[in-house]
C-alpha cells in the first residue's frame, strides 16, 4: 500500500475517490467506468494509472479489455487499508456525485 501522505493526496481528487469507491464494490473495465462516470477514457485511464503506481488498484487482463479492482492487501498492510478505506468512505459521502 501506497504511504499515508500519498494515499491522502490521490483520495483529494473527487475523481480518483469515485473510481475508488466504484472498485470497492466490483472489477470493472475502463468502458464500464466510462460509462457509469461519464468521464472521457483518457480521463479515467490517467487517474486509474496514478492510483496503479500508487499500489491502490490492479488489473488483469480479460480479452481484449482490463478489469481494474482494488488491490488485495498484504498481512501487514491490513490495518493501513482499514483506515485508508474508512477515509475513503468519508470523502466519498462529501461528494454529490456518489
């Protein structure tokens, strides 16, 4: 898991929290984010290979698209992920769109 300082940096774009809280729930591709978003795809793959890098999200390819989910956390990771996801909740119930 990405550290604590970058973790709240990518959760302060409203973008970014609601791909997030979208993969909490289920994989979904890049069509189907786009879809329920109604972002441009270069939007939505930019901000889902920033939280990639961050050690947020992973992917696995299926066909010819790629399903993107949260990623799995470690043993040691657990209590980091609980918190990061209870701050995740929060910022998402500060947001409209969600």
């Amino acid at each position: 898991m990405a550290s604590v300082l970058k973790s709240l940096s990518l959760i302060a774009d409203p973008t970014r929290v609601r791909l997030l809280l979208l993969l909490k729930q289920e994989e979904l591709s890049v069509a189907e984010l786009q879809e329920v978003l109604s972002l441009p795809q270069s939007n939505i793959s930019a901000q889902l290979a920033k939280l990639k890098s961050a050690g947020l999200v992973s992917d696995r390819r299926s066909g010819k698209n790629r399903l993107y989910q949260i990623d799995e956390p470690g043993a040691n990771d657990q209590p980091a992920r609980e918190h990061f996801l209870a701050l995740l909740e929060a910022a998402g119930a500060e947001l409209r769109e969600v």
